[in-house]
C-alpha cells in the first residue's frame, strides 16, 4: 500500500450502491479494504459479483466474512419468507418491508469496526441511501451518524468517520456517479430472488428500484436478467 494511501474499509454486496461507493473510495485516494458477508443470504450470487468488483476497481485487498443471520429469520433474504415482487412505486418507500434483514447494517459495521482498528484505518464507507431506501430503518442518516458516535466510543479509533457518499443520492444519480468512475454495472448483482443462473427477476424491489434508475438516464441495465 502506497505510504500516500491511507487505508480504508469499505463494505461490499457485489451491488450497484456498494461497487459506486467503492470506487468513490479509490477516487479519494484510500486504499479500499472491501468486506463482504455470507450470511445465509438467498441472493448469495452477489458475492462473486462482489469478487469482481473488488478485482476490477482496484480494491486493497477482499475478504469475505461468513456469519449466519439465517439462525433468526425474520427476513425474506433470510428465511423461508416470499419476496415481494411487482409492488406499486408508491408502496416501495411505505413501512419496513420483508426483505429487511433485522440489524443487518449494525452487524456489518461492527464488523468493519473490528478490520478498521487492525488495519488502523479511521474511515468505513457504507453504501447506503435514504433516496429510493425501500424504508430500510438501518439506512437512515440518523443511524450512521449515531453508529459513528459508538464506534468512535467503543474503540480505539478516536478520529473515525464513516462515510455514507450516497445518502441524499436516488439510484439515477448514483448509476451517474459510478459511469463517470468506470464502474461497470454488468458485473453487479443487486436482485433479491435471483434464478439458478444469478439472472435477475426484474420485478423485486431492488430490481424496480434499478430498472427505474437506468430509464431515468435513458439507459439499458447491463446486469443480465431472467
């Protein structure tokens, strides 16, 4: 790692928010340390996506991180639950759906909390958005700042920041953003009930979500679909 480079965690699904945010991180001159997690995910295909990601924008260095969130449930990425599909735009924002995984992005940065003291790293990004947020509690501005506060009482890492470089952005602005950093959407996955092949449903959330991102732009989703 160039002395020039600081270092940093950033945490990666192998989707679209997660590789924009890891090239944001190299833009700014971090050695990016990507985290991705098996957590008993249905939509475990993200985490070769995430492989390649973290290969192609030049992460640090990528671990995988296995965890098993499926011994609670809770969750339709988790559990024997059905993944919603085909709901209104209007219904996407209203209440917590069933795909939130119960304090998933808390386990995560503690995690990332954990490799950034070993690494010495003082900053996490997180690619989280409260535009087009599917009402996922733990994607609120409010809980990365209120986590930021913890994890800068609970380690050593008295100047940590985590950075959230897609918070106030909707998914047309943050496909904008990675075009202009060379992210290449083909290799991301972002479906939550993908087919055996890791073809993409179209009609989940986080596929209506996209879909409506890459229209608004006037633009073909490259991600291959069922």
């Amino acid at each position: 790692m160039p002395a020039d480079q600081p270092p940093a965690v950033v945490l990666l699904s192998g989707g679209m928010d997660s590789a924009t945010t890891l090239a944001i991180a190299r833009e700014a001159g971090f050695a990016a340390h990507a985290l991705s997690f098996r957590y008993g995910q249905r939509h475990a295909v993200e985490l070769a996506a995430a492989h390649t990601v973290a290969s192609t924008l030049g992460a640090a260095s990528h671990r995988i991180v296995t965890i098993d969130l499926g011994q609670f449930g809770g969750s339709a990425l988790t559990a024997d639950l059905a993944v919603p599909k085909d709901r209104p735009p209007a219904e996407l924002a209203d209440g917590v759906p069933v795909t939130y995984v119960p304090a998933r992005n808390t386990i995560f940065l503690a995690f990332a909390l954990a490799h950034a003291e070993v690494l010495g790293a003082r900053d996490i990004f997180i690619g989280v958005t409260a535009v087009d947020y599917s009402g996922y509690p733990d994607c609120r501005p409010e809980f990365i700042r209120a986590f930021e506060t913890a994890g800068r009482l609970g380690t050593r890492l008295a100047g940590l920041t985590i950075h959230a470089p897609l918070i106030d952005l909707g998914k047309d602005a943050i496909i904008a953003r990675g075009l202009a950093l060379g992210v290449d959407y083909g290799v991301t996955r972002s479906c939550y009930d993908p087919d055996a092949a890791g073809a993409a449903c179209g009609r989940c959330d986080a596929c209506q979500l996209r879909l409506a991102g890459f229209r608004r732009l006037g633009l073909e989703d490259p991600a291959p679909y069922g």
